[in-house]
C-alpha cells in the first residue's frame, strides 16, 4: 500500500499530517503491533497528545529481521547505478515535500520551524550525496611484497543493520544512517525515538513511492528498545548496529552487540568547548556563537556547552550574548515567529533547571533567563550565565538546553588544557583573527570535529563524529559513510 500521497496531500492541515498512524513498517507493509498496544506522541510546546503510533513486541521485531533478510539478496544484487537513482529520487522527494516534513518535524520535536526546514534540507543532502556515493565504491589491487601473488580487496554490503536514532534530529539522524546503508548495499531496521515518531514514518512512506523496494528499509517505534534490540542484535542475521544518542546507552548497546561480534558505530553525546581568543572578530564569534547555542534551542550534540572567552574579550562578549540570547522570541515551534522552542519533555526542562540552580549556587551570575517558565508546554529561557566556575556540574554533563555558561581564561595552554578536561570529544569551535593559533588549537583539542570561526561544521559531505566517550566511526564525508556498512573481503590470487 502506498500512504504516501495521504501524508503529503498539501491541500491537509497540520493536524492530518500529525495525526497519521499507519502502523509499523515492515516489508512494505503497514501493520499494527502484534498486540494492538501504541505510544502516545506528545506536542511538547501544548503538552497534548497529537497521535498514537504502534508498540513493537519481539514478534514484530523479528518480522522486520526476516523482511530485511529477504529483501537482502535482491538490494545487494542491484547495480549500484539504480540504488544510485532511487537514493536520488529520495532526495528530490524530500526536497519537494520539504514545507511539510518540517511542519511535521516541528510539531512532534517543538523545534523552531526555521531548524526544522534548516534539518530537512540537511537530511534530505544525505540522499544526495550517498546516490553519488554509490557508484563510487571501488576496491582495491597490487601485488604482494613477496610477488608470489596479486592482493585484490572487494568491499561489500555488511549485511542486515540495525539503525536507531535520537529525537532531536527526527529526519536528520534517520537519512544519515540509512542512506549510507541503502549506498552500500545493505537493508535496514530502523528504531526511532519514541518521542519523534511520525517524521521516521512519513519518511518510510517518501522512500516506497521513490522505489526503495519492500523489506529494504523497515521501520518500528517500541517503548521496549532494550529487549527488542537485544533480540535483534541475537538474531545471527544482523550485522550491524548504527546508533546515534546518549553516552549511557551506547555502552550499554556495545555490551549487548559485543555478546555477538556485531560491528558497531556510535555517534554519543557531546561537551562542545566553544573559545573565544582577545584577537576575534566579536560580532562573528557573536553570530557564531548563536548558531552553535541556539540551533534546536541547544537540543544538540554539537551545541556548545561552555563558553571560554579570554579575559581582554570577556565583558563585550558576555554583554552582546546577553542582548542576543534575551531578544530571541520563545514558543511553539511550528509559529513562524518562533525563534527558541520548547523543550522535548518536561524532565529535560528539570535536568536544564538543577545544572543552572547549581552553577548559581556556586556562584555563577545569571545575565538573562534562568528560571522555568511557567504555563503549558516544556518550555525554558536563553540564559547566560556567567562567572560560571569550573566545578559546576554543566562544565562536565550536556546541557542539551538553551543555556550559555561563560568562563574567563588568560592563555592558549590554560584554554586548551580546559577545553579538553572532560571526557567527551564531540565538536568545538574557536574564534581568532590568527589563523596560525587556531589551526594550532583545533590541532591540540581532542575533539572528532572542529569549527574554526564558524558556528556550525555539520556536513554531509564531511565526516562526523567523536572521540573519547562521545563514539567511534563516523557518518557522511568522502567514502567513511558508506565505509561503516561495508566489509573488506581480500582474495589473494596467482596470475
Ligand atoms: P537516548 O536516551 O540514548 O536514546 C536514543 C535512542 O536509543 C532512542 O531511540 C531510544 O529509544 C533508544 N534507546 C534507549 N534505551 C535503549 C536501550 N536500552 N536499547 C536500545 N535502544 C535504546 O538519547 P536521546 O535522549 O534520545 O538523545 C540525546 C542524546 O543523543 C544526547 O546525548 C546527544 O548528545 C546524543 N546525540 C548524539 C549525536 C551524534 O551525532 N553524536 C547526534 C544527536 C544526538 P526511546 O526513545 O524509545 O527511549
């Protein structure tokens, strides 16, 4: 069954779009769970539950290892210049139903429409890229030291994989993976978060009527993830585990996939040192510095989490912050006017609220923001603190909130040795006029990614992710993307 004209009728309301349940995805088809029980999506900025979408059981996870199983053969057999084809008519769907998907995305998430259209178009580029990708895998030939023989190495689709992803990026997360995936070879089963449900499934239904044949993407939301994924990651037929969240969960789901000698990438949480040196352009780093904070109203992996401004630099920077943060309009996110949105869930609103209530009792001075706003929907201010001092909690755990703690440092050394004093390596960003200082900086930063007097590095075209507990691989870039879901096989051949 197509659903695909349904969710992308443009003549609908929001509410149509928002509402829709067509059930799991598995093998092409639309099926309830197999015991008729579903999840409730929320609308974080009205608290209202907006739709209900199917609760996977083990029963239905192993239908979606055997639909993926089937759909194998016939994907990996696909000439590279067709899988190429569809992954472009992906693209050029999502990008046709951009409007739509970023309404939807909005609603579930409580993103600001303008990240939600900056997320679709972001995650719509991984279908553009990976088609390019496709018909650019090649191995590799030459001949042995020994010259008794020539080494010819293939590379091939891993196999079955399973994809599970965050909801702060509800399109985003989910194009990174499969597209690669799809590039190479492989067929999928993707979990999404269950709080972000509904743009994974209008997606499902985006790649069917673009000609992803049934079986080759399958996707299902659980509020068991633990023992569905375990079950899946036991079933020998899986390979392959792709996982983008929280640093507590992918240890754990490294230890599940370890029981099988599953490969896994794991794009984790992040603790992004954002530095500003004396010599920086102030109004960049400003405008820079808006971007890294704001976007996804700090619901990021690669939002800075603590400012370390040079002391000659510190005061301007802290009063233009202040002014910026305090002027940004907060509310739904699907008003156009909106510039910060709610929260996903009133216990990220609580954890936002202790780190500052903590830092304060420390003795950091809030500039703006600060307290829980009250009323409906999960919502919390920009907030600039500053004089934050290092033992407060937000210097070490993700604040993942529109929260800015501003800290002083004198020098180059101090700054750097600051900036890696905890222990995730995500991203960071610097700002200096001296070119010579800041690629000698990102160079000592332990960080998988860096922004050099830039707000913002993500790209599919480049690849992304940490080090340290914030992951291992990386996703997007030249070759590495499609790298993580494919095998090296080595034939060693006399001719
Ligand atoms: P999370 O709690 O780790 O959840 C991520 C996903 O894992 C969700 O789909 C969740 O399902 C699932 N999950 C939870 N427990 C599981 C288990 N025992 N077994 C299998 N799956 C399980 O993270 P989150 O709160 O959604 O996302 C925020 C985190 O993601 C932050 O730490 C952020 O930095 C990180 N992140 C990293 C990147 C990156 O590229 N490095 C990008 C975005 C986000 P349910 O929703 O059903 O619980």
């Amino acid at each position: 069954m197509n659903i695909s004209a349904d969710i992308f009728d443009e003549d609908e309301g929001m509410s149509d779009y928002a509402t829709f349940s067509h059930g799991l995805y598995i093998g092409g088809r639309w099926q309830p769970s197999s015991d008729g029980r579903v999840i409730e999506v929320i609308d974080p900025s009205t608290e209202a539950v907006i739709a209900a979408v199917p609760d996977a059981t083990l029963a239905d996870a192993a239908l979606a290892v055997d639909a993926a199983a089937k759909a194998a053969a016939g994907w990996r057999e696909t000439p590279p210049r067709r899988r190429s084809e569809i992954l472009r008519r992906c693209f050029e769907l999502m990008s046709e139903r951009a409007e739509t998907l970023a309404a939807l995305t909005s609603l579930e998430n409580g993103k600001a429409l303008r990240d939600a259209r900056g997320e679709v178009a972001y995650a719509a580029e991984f279908f553009r890229w990976n088609a390019e990708e496709a018909v650019r895998i090649s191995g590799e030939f030459g001949l042995a030291p020994s010259g008794a023989n020539r080494i010819v190495v293939d590379y091939q689709p891993i196999g079955i994989c399973v994809l599970i992803t965050p909801w702060n990026f509800p399109a985003a997360m989910a194009t990174r993976k499969i597209a690669p995936a799809l590039a190479a070879g492989c067929t999928v089963i993707l979990k999404p978060a269950s709080e972000t449900p509904l743009t994974a499934y209008a997606l499902a239904a985006l790649y069917e009527e673009a000609g992803v044949p049934p079986g080759v993407v399958n996707v299902l939301t659980t509020s068991s993830p633990g023992p569905v994924t375990a079950a899946m990651l036991a079933d020998p037929r899986v390979r392959k585990l792709s996982f983008t969240g929280s640093t507590g969960i992918g240890r754990v789901l490294l230890a599940e996939a370890a029981k099988h000698v599953i490969s896994c990438s794991m794009e984790l949480g992040g603790n992004a040192p954002f530095v500003v040196f004396d010599d920086a352009d102030l109004e960049a780093a400003l405008d820079g510095a808006m971007v890294a904070k704001m976007r996804n109203a700090g619901e990021a992996c690669t939002a800075a989490n603590r400012f370390y401004v040079q002391a000659g630099i510190h005061d301007a920077f802290a009063d233009g912050l202040r002014k910026r943060m305090a002027a940004l309009q907060v509310g739904p996110g699907t008003d156009s006017e909106t510039e910060c949105g709610p929260m996903i869930t009133r216990k990220a609103v609580d954890k936002i609220d202790r780190l500052v209530q903590d830092a304060v009792a420390r003795g950091a001075k809030v500039l703006c923001g600060g307290t829980i706003l009250e009323g409906r929907g999960y919502f919390y201010p920009p907030t600039v603190l500053r004089d934050v001092p290092p033992d407060a909690v937000m210097t070490q755990e993700e604040i993942f909130g529109p929260v800015a703690p501003l800290l002083s440092f004198d020098s180059e050394a101090e700054v750097i040795a600051k900036a890696n004093d905890t222990e995730y390596g995500l991203a960071a960003y610097i700002y200096t006029r001296d070119l010579a200082r800041g690629m000698r900086v990102a160079s000592k930063i332990e960080s998988g990614m860096i922004a050099l007097n830039r707000g913002l590095m993500s790209d599919p075209a480049a690849p992304f992710g940490g080090v340290k507990q914030s992951g291992l691989g990386r996703e997007g870039g030249q070759k590495h993307g499609v790298a993580e879901f494919m095998e090296a096989k080595y034939i060693a051949v006399t001719i």
